[in-house]
C-alpha cells in the first residue's frame, strides 16, 4: 500500500536497508564484537565515571556466539 512521506533527513546510515514504499520481505542481518574497557563507550549529555581498575577480557573462547547463516 502506497504511503505518502513528507520531508525526510537521514544524518547517518551506518550498515543496513532504508526503504521507502512498498516491500515484501527486508532481513538485513550483521553482527560484531567490540572490546572496550569500563565507561569507554558512554553516551549522553553529562557523564560522570569513577573507574578504579579497568581491563579488558579480550579472550574468546566460544566459537560461534550468534551466526548468521540460516538466521532468518
């Protein structure tokens, strides 16, 4: 079913589908894993981090966490 968008600002697609109309069937699909330490990856207006000791456990011993294939 057709729909009408008024006026659209897209800032930023990092990775992934923006679709306009109609469509049958979308499943874009991605995964990561980022190491970082305590209160690296803050966000907001005001922060306050208190760390004390901050490490990192970059050791993965599991060999498939969430796999894609035939994750539909």
């Amino acid at each position: 079913m057709p729909a009408i968008i008024g006026p659209v600002q897209i800032i930023n697609v990092g990775g992934g589908i923006v679709q306009f109309g109609d469509s049958l069937y979308i499943s874009p699909k991605s995964n990561s894993k980022s190491t970082t330490g305590q209160g690296a990856v803050n966000s907001g207006g005001f922060i306050i981090t208190n760390n004390g000791l901050s490490a990192s456990n970059v050791l993965d011993t599991s060999l498939v966490d969430q796999p894609n294939v035939g994750n539909n």
